[in-house]
C-alpha cells in the first residue's frame, strides 16, 4: 500500500474584513435533510460550474475565480442603495433613519 499527499482546498469568502481577509467558508447542506452542514471542498484551487451554481443557490455571489458570503453580498448592496438613495439612510440593521 502507498499513499500519495492530496492538496483539498476549501471555497472561501474573498471579502475583506477589518481583521483581515473574511473566514467564512462555504458550506452545503447534507443530503438527508438533518442540518448539518459540510465545508465544500475540492483538489484544484478552479471553481467548478457545479459549485458556482450551488454557491449561487446559497446567496454566494460569484464573479470569476471570486467568492462573496451572504454577508458581503449584503454588505454591498446596502452601499450600493446608499450611494443611489442618498442621506439619510435607513440604518443597516434596524430599518430606522438617522434623521
């Protein structure tokens, strides 16, 4: 018997946080519908069409090579709308306005 090392890389999100580079991973729920989540892995560092499109069906926006969470993706759209509605804007997580 022999084995030979396998390099697994694991789908994660290229936000920017102000701690440095986000850690959230994208994770697929299991096939038997019992909650759990597993951490999507793969042995080359290209995203495949099949996991852009599931990455897509789990709110991850991907451009290219390129992966957003949830969070960033919602994080842009919130700067994206205050840049086009302008001042004052309702508070991110509240709804309520500043002024």
């Amino acid at each position: 018997m022999s084995f030979e090392p396998v390099t697994m890389y694991k789908y994660r999100c290229d936000g920017i946080t102000t701690r440095g580079q986000c850690t959230e991973v994208l994770r697929y729920p299991d096939e038997d519908g019992e909650g759990e989540f597993y951490d999507a892995l793969t042995s080359t560092p290209e995203i495949s069409e099949g996991t852009k499109g599931s990455a897509e069906w789990l709110g991850w926006l991907v451009f290219g090579e390129r992966l957003l969470c949830p969070k960033h993706v919602a994080g842009a759209e919130y700067l994206a709308e205050a840049g086009l509605v302008g001042l004052p804007f309702p508070d991110f997580q509240t709804g309520a306005h500043d002024g």
